[in-house]
C-alpha cells in the first residue's frame, strides 16, 4: 500500500505511550464500556512506529509505501506499533524504514481505499487491537477526540425556541435520549451552537457498536433540526453535536441547564 502524501514525516519525538498501553491492557481484563472508551480517547493521543518503504519521486516529494500483515484468512491488515519493543517483534528487512504516524493518519490511508487493508491493528504481537475500517470511518466522521480543548463558553443561556420544540418530540419518540442541552462556544474566532445528548447505549454494546449508534443518532438528528437550524438567528454559526461521554460533554452537563428531560 502507498501514500504520496507524505504521512508520517512530522517526528513525534518525546510521545510516552505508556497510558494507551495500560488502558488496551485493562479493556482485555475488564471488558467494560469505560475501559474501551479509554482505549480509544488514548488512541487519539497516541504516535505510533509503522513499517513502511520510503523513496523520493522525481518532483521531491515522498513516496511511502506501508507494509501490511495477514490474517488466517488471507485478510490485510496495517499495523502499529507503540513502541520499539513491539516493532523488533516485526519481520527484519534491510530495506524497511519506520515512519511515525497519528491515528488520523491511518484512518485517512485505510478509508481511501476498499480494496486496501481491512483494518487497523495495534501492536499486533503484543495486546492486538484491531479497529475496521468502517469504525476508522466514523472516527473520521465524528473525532473521538472532538478537539474543542481551546474554547471559551459563550456565558449565554440560548433557548432557540423552534429547534428545541422539534427536539423534544424527537427525542420523546427516539426513545433513547434522557437529556439534552445547548451551549455557545468560541474557538480560534468562530462561533459554535453546540447540542450535547445525554442518552443512553445498550449495556452489552461493544465500543465500536456504540460508535455506529452514535453516529446515526447524530445524523438523525442533524437531519431533523437543519430546516429549524437555517431558518434561525444561529445560521451563521458552525453547528456541532456531542454526548455526555465526551469531555466536552461532559462540562456542559455540569454547567447548564437541559432544555429537554424525558418525563
């Protein structure tokens, strides 16, 4: 597999990976919720050493090509690893180089092409952590990290009146929803209306099956809201979607007020 994207390039130097490592640890012993959601927000964190061949083309760019594993199955797979330790536990090769990559470096490789590699796998001799493609596509879609670490809360208590009417009747017929509010943000000079949900996911869930819920109950109700959306004084803004679990959620849960509560 190739990438003339020159992914990979940016040295992670410095990065300890000791917290991702625990945590896939503890998700193969506990098997809850909490301990894979904890995996997959360290995911977000983390820098990984991948295998690749690396060459310069003719207009000076880079051209990588990352090598992949195989399952049983004959399926490809592209792995990562945490550290050096589990890299040496790699096949050697004169030729091979290592390239350093983000999680969303990855993802942005493995969804571009379906015929590429099935999955992700995380230190693939070691803990193995597989991620699919299809889940690598809704991280892409909707950032486990939500990166709204630098933002000011607008202190306004917004109540737009049209969209909360069509939001409380769909969530009274959604059925999973048990609370929800509306905060304004400021991040790098934009202005965000962001709507958190407080609702609840199957207990024998796996991560990734909560991820898919999550993200078509954000897309239903994106759908459901955008005509009340674009019709209101909010228009101008960015408009984004989060849950409780989230960090940013989760602040918003403690400082405001829910505009929605299933009776």
């Amino acid at each position: 597999m190739s990438d003339k994207n020159g992914q990979g390039k940016e040295p992670f130097e410095g990065v300890d990976n000791s917290a991702l490592l625990q945590a896939m640890k503890e998700t193969k012993e506990k098997k809850s919720k909490e301990a894979e959601w904890k995996v997959l927000t360290e995911l977000e964190k983390a820098a990984f050493v991948t295998p690749a061949i690396v060459s310069k083309e003719e207009d000076g760019g880079m051209h990588i090509q990352f090598m992949t594993i195989k399952d049983q199955d004959g399926k490809q797979f592209l792995p990562a690893f945490t550290s050096d330790e589990e890299l040496k536990k790699y096949r050697k090769d004169v030729n091979l180089q290592v390239i350093k990559c983000r999680l969303e470096q990855y993802i942005d490789v493995i969804t571009s092409d379906e015929k590429g590699p099935f999955a992700l796998v995380v230190d693939p001799y070691g803990e193995n952590v597989v991620l699919t493609r299809e889940f690598l596509a809704s991280i892409k879609e909707y950032s486990i990290k939500e990166d709204f670490s630098k933002v000011t809360y607008i202190d306004e208590d917004v109540h737009p009146e049209e969209m909360e009417k069509t939001l409380k009747e769909f969530f009274d017929a959604e059925g999973t929803v048990d609370k929800a509010y509306f905060q304004l943000l400021e991040r790098g000079g934009e202005i965000y209306l962001m709507l958190v949900l407080d609702n609840k996911y199957p207990d024998a869930a796996s991560e990734e099956e909560i991820q898919k819920l999550r993200r078509n109950l954000f897309d239903r109700t994106a759908d459901k809201i955008k005509p009340e959306f674009l019709r209101s004084v909010f228009c101008d803004m960015q408009f984004t979607i989060t849950d409780s679990r989230s960090d940013t959620g989760k602040e918003i849960v403690e400082i405001r007020e829910a505009f929605y509560t299933r009776g």
